[in-house]
C-alpha cells in the first residue's frame, strides 16, 4: 500500500513538472506610448492565434500598480503565437503578436489629444470629439467618435498612426459649426483649442448700410513665410453678422477675412499696429467698389491690436 502510494505522488511531481516544462511564463506591461507610464487596475487578456488565423481566449489578469501582469502560456517561445488586448481608454487595443517568453512592453494610447478651453486654457471635461482620416479635399472620413476625459484628453489607438495622417473635429461653442484640428501626422501629444472668445465680422451694403446675408465669408491664417491658410469659411446670417473660433489672436497669430458678396472679393488684413491696413490678395482692404455696388466687411468682436481687421 505505501509502495502505491509512493507511486502515486512520483506520478503527480513528474506530471506537475511536465506541465511546468510546457508552460512560459510572460509577463507584459501596459505602457502610455506617450508617457512611458505603467497603467494600473486593466484588465489584460492573452489570446492564441491559432494556425487557421482565429483566435482562442486563455486568461485574464488585471494590471498592478506599474500596469504588470504574468501569463504561464503553454508554448510560447517554442513556435505557437499569442497576443494581448486591453481596453485601457474606453476602445479595445490588440497588441502585436507575442513570440518569445519574458517581458513585452504593451504600448497603448498611440494618438493623444487634449480638448483645450479656449476661454480658460483649462483642459475641456466630457467634450464629444470625432476622429477622422484626413483627405486631401477636406472630406476627411470618420474613424470613431470618443469623448475627453476630466482633464480633457482623449487617447486613442486608430491604425497606422505616424504613416497616416489624422485630424479632430467638434462643435465649437463659439460659432456653433464643427471645428477642425490641424493634421496630426505624429502620436502626439496635440492640442486642440476649441471655443475661443469670438471674432465676429458683419458685412454690410457699402452704400445703404444694409445687413448681407447669407454671404460667405472665409478666414485665413497670414503664416510666416507670408503664405496663408485657409482655416473656416461662414455664411452670414439675417443681420449679416458671422463668427469664428480662431486660435492664437491674443499671442500675434494674424488673419485675413475674404467675402464675395457682390462681383469683387473684399479681403481684409490688419498688422500687429493699431489701425493701419494693409491691402492683400486680390482687392483692396475695406470698402471695395464693383460694378455697381460697393460692400464693407466689418470685424466687431476685435480691434486692430487683435491681429484681424478693424472696422
């Protein structure tokens, strides 16, 4: 009977040790790609990728307080392929295929960007932002919507960050209309200012004085090289007023307002010096006169130190 028994346990030592020889120990890190930082308290699930290309589930751990965890994978680093998904920032992120036993850093949050008051300078809470592939003729094509966290920043993981350029949009409370981020071509971190103190431009009849509606009316940033940029384009409304969200006014960023509303086209430039317009583009600055009706484009909302033009 002790013979048996003796037996017995040898079995189940050789069979525990058997399992420990198939098993690998990984231990995987989840890591902000922006920071470096570990992230704590995820839930970290390892999954096979099978010969066929599927998928099976295996464990789950959840991340200690420099963002750990350790799987014992049975045949990792002998020819059988798993791979990590987390959900760290409200999305689900795979990582890249794992191969070898030992440690593997998990970097998430390849994107980030922080929604900035522009009335503030505070990060913006609970604000809804839209992620979008740029295109090249402005149709930029959604990827996802995500909204900031309390700091205002939202982390995201789309594809082929770095190679592919991305930009982010949402509603300005300023003017009411879906702001647009500068093209963001690196993981970051970005800013986006949205809902600064207004601009507010007012074209009007040169003649009678009449409120213009629904002209258009385009806002363009004077660069340094001289160059300019589009960056809104607005319709006025019943009393020919329109307003934009424009970023940098107050630290000497300059701009150019553009309207057609009869035959010419108005453009209106102001210089850093209080009161003196300079004439740029394709009319001259203030009232232009066309065929047989003049207009004026107003700016209300700055004066001249602005970097826009005054009335």
């Amino acid at each position: 009977m002790k013979t048996r028994f003796s037996l017995f346990v040898l079995i189940a030592v050789l069979a525990f040790w058997a399992g420990l020889a198939n098993a690998a120990l990984l231990d995987i890190q989840l890591l902000d790609d922006v920071t470096g930082a570990g992230i704590a308290n995820v839930e970290i699930h390892a999954y096979e990728r099978m010969a066929d290309g599927s998928e099976a589930w295996k464990a789950k751990h959840v991340s200690d307080a420099g963002g750990r965890v350790s799987f014992d994978l049975e045949g990792l680093g002998a020819g059988r392929t798993y791979f990590a998904r987390a959900k760290p920032f409200g999305m689900w992120v795979s990582s890249a295929p794992i191969t070898r036993t030992g440690w593997f850093g998990f970097t998430v949050g390849r994107l980030q960007v922080q929604v900035i008051d522009g009335r503030t300078g505070l990060g913006s809470a609970g604000q809804s932002i839209t992620l979008k592939r740029w295109q090249p003729d402005g149709n930029h094509q959604v990827v996802m919507t995500a909204v900031t966290d309390g700091s205002g920043w939202v982390k995201l993981d789309p594809g082929g960050v770095g190679t592919e350029p991305y930009v982010v949009s949402a509603t300005s409370p300023t003017d009411g209309y879906q702001k647009v981020s500068d093209k963001y071509l690196s993981k970051g971190p970005h800013r986006f200012v949205l809902g600064n103190e207004p601009v507010i431009a007012r074209v009007v009849d040169g003649r009678s004085g009449a409120a213009l509606a629904e002209k258009w009316v385009e806002a363009w940033e004077v660069l340094a090289d001289g160059q300019k940029a589009l960056r809104h384009k607005r319709w006025t409304d019943a009393s020919g007023q329109v307003r934009f969200d424009l970023d940098g006014i107050q630290s000497g960023r300059r701009y150019v307002l553009r309207a057609q509303p009869y035959l010419n086209t108005v453009e209106r430039r102001t210089d850093r010096r209080r009161g003196r317009d300079r004439t740029a583009g394709w009319a001259a600055a203030g009232s232009v006169t066309g065929r047989h009706k003049r207009s004026c484009v107003c700016v209300e909302g700055r004066d001249a130190a602005g970097g826009v033009a005054g009335r």
